[in-house]
C-alpha cells in the first residue's frame, strides 16, 4: 500500500483579506502515490509548486480541493489530539535550518522532540543516536555559533530523523551547501532511505539527481508534468502525451 496518496489535490493561496485577485492554484489537480520505502526527487523550476506540494505531502496545509492520505487516512480529517502521532511519522527538513542560537545542539533537537509529544527518556537516547548517525556526535553539547553552515544542515537532518520517522520530507537540502558537503548529505540520506525511510526531495541539484537515479517527479505550473523511476534531471517521460518518450525540459 502507498505511504501517501494524492487524490486530485489543489492548492489555492488566499491572495490576502484586501485583494480582489483570485491567484492561480499553486498545486493543481495532482494524483500521486508513494510507496513505504521510495526515493523520490521532486524538480521543477521556481515557483513550480515543489514547496506547495511538500508542504501538502506533509499534512501542513489543508488540500483546497482532493485528499492527501497517510496510509490511507485522510491528513484533513485527522483529529486534533492525534495529531502529534502523525507529527512523529514525518522528518521535515527545510531549507535554512532554524537552531535557537542560545540553546546548545542537545537542546535544539531534544525541544524539537518535546514539541512532538515523545518522553524524555526516548529523547535523552535518540539525540545523541540522531547526531551520530549524521557525524556530529561531539557537537552535543556546542552552541549553534561554534559549527559550520554544512553542520547546521546535518544538526537539522538529525532533528527531523530524531524520532525515527517513517518520511522524511526535504526541501532544497543542499542549496546552500559546497560540492563536498553536499555529496557528504547526499551519502546520508541514501544511508537513511536504505534503513526504510521513505525520502521525498525537492531539488535543483542537477548531478545529485543525475548520479542517484531515482524517481523523478517534473511539476510545471502546479502540475505533474513527468513522473519516472531512474529518472535524470532535465528529461520527462511523457506518460501523460504521446508526443515523445523524453523531452529535454531544463535549459542551462
Ligand atoms: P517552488 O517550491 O517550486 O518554488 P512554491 O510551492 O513555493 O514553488 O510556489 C508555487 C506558487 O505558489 C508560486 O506561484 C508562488 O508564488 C505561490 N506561493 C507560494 N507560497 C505562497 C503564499 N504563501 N502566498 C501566495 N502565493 C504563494
């Protein structure tokens, strides 16, 4: 059974209070299933509809239209008090990471856990267990100041993998990472779907996708405009035209 499906799912934005615009969805009509398990790369130029769709995928937005399943329960009609439960099946991991600077590592990802409802025994052996897996153990007890740009990345990787999520959902993780550091984060996260977790990536990373060949998810304009497994940044497969087996679709 799919971990996540996407039934005809639309997102609006509210254009504010004042505006009489009706903006275009950000999302439109996208049918999806991802499997327990999957690597999945989500490309598409800028404003595309990648966030939209992550956010979505994570049950952080409300569909305007359709339905977003987690195995196969509907994210909207999940009730408030359950909600932490579901919280725990999902590492999100966005694109700056967000450390409260006064607060040593530990502490940064022991809140996080907090906030997400676990005990403080599970804490007190998952934080130190998280660090180690992304290399940073010995950073347990630094401040956010005393580490690197690529550290803080991989401090924010081990927050979201902290609770042993079942999806692990990534917006732009190696943006604003050098060559090197981003291979080391790649590394990672291969290491981690290997474990079981589902990966879901949103990416402009053009040789990370090239090299890993995984499913490739193509949005343009809100839609899903390609869809294949070992797919290459650039090229769709048109399941949905006849026109041609691949297109080259991003220009440099
Ligand atoms: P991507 O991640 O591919 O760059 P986004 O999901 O961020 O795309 O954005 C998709 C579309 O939705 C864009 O047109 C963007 O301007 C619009 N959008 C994103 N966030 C908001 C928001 N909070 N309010 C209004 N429009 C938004």
């Amino acid at each position: 059974m799919s971990v996540i499906t996407l039934e005809a799912v639309s997102k609006e934005y509210d254009a504010g209070p004042r505006s009489k615009i009706k903006l275009p969805p950000a999302v439109h009509d996208i049918n999806l299933k991802i499997n327990q398990g999957e690597f999945v790369f989500v490309l598409g130029s800028s404003g595309a509809g990648k966030s939209t769709l992550l956010h979505l995928m994570a049950g952080d937005f409300v569909p305007t239209k359709g339905r977003v399943l987690l195995n196969g329960i509907d994210l909207a009609k999940i009730p408030e008090r359950k909600r932490p439960l579901i919280r725990q099946r999902y590492g999100l991991v966005w694109q700056d990471p967000k450390l409260i600077e006064d607060r040593t590592i530990y502490e940064n990802i022991a809140i996080s856990m907090r906030a997400a409802g676990m005990r403080r025994k599970e804490i007190r052996e998952a934080v130190p267990k998280a660090l180690g897996i992304v290399g940073l153990r010995r950073t347990l007890d630094s401040f956010p100041h005393e580490i690197s740009g690529g550290e803080r990345m991989r401090v924010e990787l081990a927050r979201a993998i902290a609770n042993s999520p079942d999806i692990l959902i990534v917006d732009e993780p190696t943006a604003n990472l050098d060559n090197d550091t981003a291979w080391d984060m790649v590394q990672l996260f291969q290491e981690i779907n290997r474990r079981g977790t589902t990966i879901i990536m949103a990416t402009h990373a053009r040789s990370i996708v090239n090299i890993l060949r995984k499913r490739v998810i193509t949005l343009a304009d809100g839609k899903i405009i390609g869809d294949v497994e070992n797919g290459r940044y650039g090229y769709i497969s048109h399941r949905f035209s006849r026109v041609s087996a691949h297109t080259k679709l991003f220009r440099k």
